[in-house]
C-alpha cells in the first residue's frame, strides 16, 4: 500500500502542474484582443498560395472556389495545387479550373520526383515554392474551405505586424455525432492553446491548414532540410526553425474570419490515423518547451489511466480517481469555454466532462503508437 499511496502523490503533483499550465494557457487566451483590419486598408501583399492534394476530388473545387471568392485582387494572388500522385479525378478538375482562372496553376509530383519518401507532404509544398511567384507563402488543405476575407486579413496583419510567420485559427465542422463532438472538443483546446501560446511568445505551434510565411525566411531556415524525413511536421517544426531566426517576427491572426474550417474525421480509424500522425513528431520537436509540455500532459493522463486500473483490486482508489478526474475536468472548463465561444461552438461543451474518461484513454493511445506505431494515411503505410 505505501507504493500506491507515493503513486497517488505522484498523480496530484502531475495533475497541480497540470492544471496551473491550464490556468496559465486561460489567462493568456483571454488577453487576445480580435485583430481588427482598418476599413481604409490597401491590399499590397502578394500571396502564393499553396495546396498539397492526393485524391480529394470530392474537395479540391469547393476549396479552391472559396479562395477564389475572397475579396482579395486577383492580381495580388495565386494558387498551386500540388498533385501528390492522385489516383482520382483531382487532377483533371484542377487543370479544368485552371482553364478559367489564370492565377490557378497544377503541378504533378509523378512528373517532378520517384516515388519513395516518406513525407509526401512536405515535398509537394517544397516543390510549390520553388515554382512560386510571390513573396508570401499560404498553406491550406485540399478539405479547407476558407472565409471570404481570409486573405485581407492575412494582408493586413502582415502590414500592419511587421511578422515573417502567421499562424491561424482552424476548426473543424460538427455535425452533433459522437465522434464528431469529440473531435472538435479535442480540436478546440489545441488550437485554444496555439492561439494562446503563440501569442504569448512561448510556443511554436500552429496547423498547416492555416500557415502564412515570407518566402525568404522559410529558405534562410533551410526550410524542410533536417525534419525531411519525418512525415509529418510541415508546420509546427517549419515554424520553430523560423522562429529561431527570427524570435520575434512570429504572430497569430486572431480573428473568426480567418477560421479555415475542415471535416472531422468521419470514422474512429481515420481519427487514430490522423491523430498518431500528428503525435509521431512529438519527440522532433527542438522547442523544450513543447516537449516538456507534452510529456506532462502525457503523464499525467497515463497516471490517471494507471489509477483507473488500480480501482478494480483497491476499490477505495475509486474516489481519488473520481476526485482527480472532476478536478481536471472542472480546472479546464474555463478555458475550453472559451476556446469554444471563439469557435461559436459552446453548445458542445455540455459533453465535455462526460467525454472526459475517453480523451484521457485516446491520449495515452494516440501518443504511445505516435512514438511506436505506424499508421496509413492517404492510402500508405508511414513510419
């Protein structure tokens, strides 16, 4: 018994400095002020913006369509999708839009590199890049759907910020099921947290989804080189290597706006998928910060998964963990709400401490096959 009361002292330790980097995540959050664009703005930023895309047919014209209704000059823009080896119609219906719009270009991988990497991703927008026009480079997904002024507000941040490096918001569509609401709770402290941290100066987090980046400072950060190898990565380990050539040149667009909304994932194996994917970089990260961060979380989720299996042969545990749980949940509820208000998405914050038992398990899962497992994505197997 004395070995699992020092363990329940251990768990309330990790769950105090858990909860106070909760605390200090809410407080930042709620310093954000909305960026606001002076009505009187000119448009002068020229912008490439860059699409990687393996076999989203059914989502590349609804997303190129909505870039091409922003109320940006067409003139101050372009967009390349770059075609990772589609097997689909994806090519023939960027080449179609091509046709009509002339500032929307497709470039093939099959024609430009062999097919034996393992970050496909990367390669494409390295590639874009090269064949870029202009000075500022976008990333968004083939499944965005982007807001009209999503382009003048990047334009006017960048004016008006002097930054080389925006991140912004993304979120992802609910449509009320059970996995949906879960994705999107998941999703919301994410990018609560980046929206957050990246404010502050602490972190270097954001979504490829939503990533704006001076061409020159992503070639004097030697751009992909080193992190080449890693499938995943194209955003936040891209921005720490500019980050730390330019520290204080590094900035957030905080406004609803600027939200680049996507799908969640429609079934429990995609989600793993994307959600190891996600977590087989964690150990990449040369931002300390980061790292320790994740590791807290981590083990503070495993010592509660820990206690929740201790409970069957010392049922009194039971009330340590139903403490330690109710805790947690209550401490981040202040946040996630909002978080979520930003999002417009408060409605699903009745289901957040009940999902709490089940994104504790998701996160020991997702993060120990990040480190350990392999996962498929678009159709291959990635180490």
């Amino acid at each position: 018994m004395q070995v699992i009361t020092y363990f329940i002292y251990v768990t309330a330790i990790l769950l105090c400095l858990y909860l106070l980097l909760i605390n200090i995540y809410f407080l930042w959050f709620n310093r954000l002020k909305i960026f606001q664009r002076a009505k009187d703005a000119v448009a002068t930023t020229r912008f490439s913006i860059i699409i990687p895309a393996r076999n989203e047919a059914e989502n590349i014209e609804a997303c190129i369509q909505s870039i091409l209704k922003n109320d940006y000059p067409q003139n101050l823009f372009e967009i390349i999708v770059a075609d990772d080896f589609s097997t689909d119609k994806t090519p023939g219906i960027v080449e179609h839009i091509a046709k009509i719009f002339l500032n929307v270009r497709l470039i093939k991988l099959g024609n430009l590199i062999d097919q034996n990497l393992n970050s496909y991703k990367k390669k494409a927008i390295e590639l874009a890049i090269a064949q870029s026009k202009y000075e500022w480079i976008i990333t968004t997904d083939a499944d965005c759907v982007l807001p009209q002024q999503w382009l003048s507000l990047f334009d006017a941040y960048i004016q008006k910020q002097n930054v080389v490096f925006v991140a912004a918001p993304v979120m992802f569509t609910c449509n009320n099921s059970f996995l949906s609401i879960f994705q999107c709770l998941d999703f919301i402290s994410l990018q609560g947290i980046t929206a957050a941290s990246v404010s502050a100066g602490f972190h270097a987090m954001c979504n490829g989804a939503n990533l704006a980046y001076n061409k020159d400072a992503f070639y004097e950060a030697d751009g992909f080189k080193d992190t080449d190898h890693i499938a995943s990565g194209d955003d936040m380990l891209l921005m720490h290597k500019i980050k730390k050539k330019y520290p204080s040149s590094i900035g957030y667009l905080f406004n609803q706006n600027a939200i680049a909304t996507t799908a969640s994932m429609p079934d429990w194996k995609s989600f793993f998928n994307q959600r190891i994917r996600w977590a087989s970089k964690a150990t990449s990260y040369k931002d300390k910060g980061i790292f320790f961060v994740l590791l807290l979380v981590y083990l503070t989720n495993l010592c509660l998964c820990i206690l929740f299996v201790l409970c069957f042969f010392h049922i009194q545990l039971f009330y340590f963990l139903l403490v330690f749980v109710l805790t947690k949940a209550l401490f981040e509820l202040p946040f996630m709400y909002s978080a979520a208000k930003f999002y417009s998405l408060q409605k699903i914050m009745i289901w957040f401490v009940l999902m709490q038992p089940f994104h504790i398990a998701y996160t020991i899962i997702s993060g120990w096959l990040g480190k350990f497992g392999t996962y498929k994505w678009k159709g291959r197997r990635v180490k």
